[in-house]
C-alpha cells in the first residue's frame, strides 16, 4: 500500500490510476506497483470479511426473533 511518502524512493508516492499506462515505467517500479496492489485487495478483502461477519451476525439474530 502507498503512502503519502514514500521511504524506498525517497520522494512523494503517487496514487495508482487504475488503467493507466504503464509503458514508462521501469521493472523496479512494476514490481512496487504490485506490491502496493497486492496489498490494496488484501485490505479490502478484510474489510469485506469484517462486514460479512457483522452482516451475517444481524441476519441470525433478526432471523431468530421472528
């Protein structure tokens, strides 16, 4: 994931702009960018998992009430 500030290139990271073009960009760069990808859906993905949870808890006690 990317911080304002990135430490491995010293400078301010920039947002990944889904379907932008990747054509200038070095293997180093890619293999960030993957990185920071890969991380985005794993934090999603538990946010996800936590709200699924919470949804799931509320469909059993509405569904043990009635």
């Amino acid at each position: 994931m990317q911080d304002e500030f990135d430490s491995k290139t010293g400078g301010i990271a920039l947002p990944i702009v889904l379907g932008e073009d990747l054509s200038q960009l070095s293997v180093d760069e890619l293999t960030r960018r993957i990185e920071d990808l890969t991380g985005e859906i794993a934090r999603v993905e538990r946010e996800r998992d936590a709200r699924s949870g919470v949804r799931a808890a509320a469909d059993a006690l509405f569904r043990s009430s009635s």
